[in-house]
C-alpha cells in the first residue's frame, strides 16, 4: 500500500507503476488540489492523512479493503486507463471525508 499526500510522492512510483495509471493519479492529486486547497502553491499543498489518496499493490489488500470496510464504502467505480489496464477507485468515508483508494487491474 503506498500513500500519496503531496507531489513529492509521486518521486516514489513512477517508475513503478505504468505512465498511464501515474498520470491519471496525478489528475486525481490535482482536482484535490483545487477542491482542498487553501490558495497554498500546489507544491506545498499536503492533503491531510484521512484524505491521502491510497495505492493498493495486490489483489490481497484490494480484498482486505473491502471486506474490512464493507459498511464505509461508499463507492467502487471501474475506470479504463488504457486497452490493456483499468483500475478501481474506491470512496471510503472517512471522518466524515471521502478517502480515496485506487487499484490497479490488467485486463
């Protein structure tokens, strides 16, 4: 599970994850940017721990999330990065806020 809080995090997956899935978190990092934002520049801008974006990595967290958090969920969309991936975005309530996960499937 990986942690995303401010554009510094994303040093720590590209790389890792495949461009496409990269680019549509920065996107996401983005729009909570301006939803969030206190009018701080968007590189000093750190979304609180309850509203961090969450990367699951295995098919086993994904699970764990929703079995563990079954009655919080508040929704699960499929979004299609590309012809060969997509991924799941996950809304759980959290203190009365909206956490976002995310996990990535090949189809």
């Amino acid at each position: 599970m990986r942690r995303i809080q401010c554009l510094n995090d994303f040093n720590y997956i590209e790389g890792e994850f495949i461009d496409d899935y990269v680019v549509y978190l920065r996107g996401e990092f983005y729009n909570l940017y301006e939803y969030l934002s206190n009018g701080e520049s968007s590189i000093e801008f750190i979304l609180p721990f309850h509203q961090s974006m969450i990367i699951l990595e295995n098919e086993g967290e994904f699970n764990r999330l929703i079995m563990d958090e079954e009655k919080n969920i508040e929704f699960i969309e499929k979004i299609i990065i590309n012809m060969e991936t997509s991924l799941n975005r996950i809304g759980l309530l959290q203190f009365q806020d909206i956490q976002l996960y995310y996990f990535l499937r090949y189809n």
